[in-house]
C-alpha cells in the first residue's frame, strides 16, 4: 500500500530530462548514464519508504520503471549522445597524457562500463594497435608524464644509486609500466624527457 504522502515515482519524461542534463555536463558511457538514472530511482524509492510506502510496492514501481530506463539508453545512443567508443578514445588520450600506462587506462575503462571489444578496438584508435610503435610511444611519454609527476629518472632532483633504482623501477611496474618502458625512460637525459613529453601532447 502506498502512502498519500509518499512522493510519486519518476515518469519517462522526468527520466529522460535527467539523463539529457547528465549528459549535458558530463562525459559518460552507456553502463555510467544507466548508473545514474538507477541512482535517481533508488533515491525515490527511500524518499517514498520513508514516506510509508509499502517495500513490495516500491520494487514493483522500480521493476516497472526498468524497461523505461532501458528505451532512455537506447535513445541516447541512437542520438549519438552515448557512445563508448567516442568516449573509450577521448579518455584513453587524456589518461595517457596524465601518466597512466595502457595498462591502468585499460583497468579505468573497463570499470566504466566499457565492454572488451569496443575497449581493445578503441584503444588502438587513441593509442596505436599494442604491439606497434605508435603504441609503444605512447607508453613512453606515459612513463615519462608519471616520471615529471614523481620527480623520478630525468626528472630527478639527485642522481639515483642502485638501492632508489630499484625502488624507482617498483614505482613504473605498479602503475602497470613494463620494465623495458621504465628502463628506457631512465636512459634519458633531462633535455631528451623533455623532448618526449612535449611530443606526447601533440600525439
């Protein structure tokens, strides 16, 4: 039973307006707009327990609202205001250029909702296919972004013994960089890094 005072539940339109704003504002994926608008509801249905709606009646209107939710999706993406691939590609290049490995952009995706084989094709796009040298660039001006971060390699104030090596090593294989990548950006010399860097924004 449903309390006089509970608040009604969202309707398609209302849905709809908020998945248009969301998107208005914010870059996201399919799985990211469907997050929020099942955000929007979950707020609803305790707003209306709290008013004294019955839980059974609540998960029904919720159940009920599921396959508006879906249309919504997929109007977006017919509209091209939702596409993962767009969005896999765009966020690949800025992570890279922030220090992040193939690796950990990969991870960041997949976590978005991003499914494997729009991912592996998107990432190509952005970032080179993973066994070529566009890609292999990219991880290197990755690496060297993490190394200016850091201070680390080229980047440091002191030279490094054996002992902050290895430590500076650990440092490249946690943030998902090879050991060959790391080993090649602590080869360089300052002015070379540099050169690299400024190379990497304009990739």
């Amino acid at each position: 039973m449903m309390s006089e005072s509970a608040p009604p539940p969202p309707d398609a339109a209302a849905l709809r307006e908020a998945a248009v704003a969301h998107l208005a504002r914010f870059a996201t994926t399919r799985r990211g707009l469907e997050q929020m608008l099942d955000r929007r509801l979950r707020r609803w249905a305790e707003r209306a327990t709290r008013a004294g709606m019955e839980s059974d009646a609540t998960a029904e209107t919720l159940a009920g609202l599921q396959p508006v939710i879906r249309t919504i999706l997929k109007e977006m993406a017919e509209l091209g205001a939702v596409d993962d691939a767009a969005f896999a590609r765009s966020r690949a290049l800025g992570l890279t250029r922030t220090g992040r490995s193939r690796r950990a952009v990969t991870a960041h995706l997949m976590q978005k909702g991003v499914e494997a084989p729009v991912l592996a094709d998107a990432l190509d796009d952005a970032l080179g296919d993973r066994h070529g040298e566009a890609a292999r660039d990219h991880e290197i001006g990755a690496a060297l972004m993490l190394a200016r971060k850091r201070r680390l390699g080229p980047f440091a104030p002191d030279a490094a013994d054996d002992a902050a090596r290895e430590k500076t090593l650990g440092v490249f294989a946690r943030n998902g960089f090879s050991r060959d990548v790391a080993e090649k950006v602590l080869a360089m010399d300052p002015t070379e890094a540099e050169e690299w860097v400024n190379a990497l924004r304009t990739l």
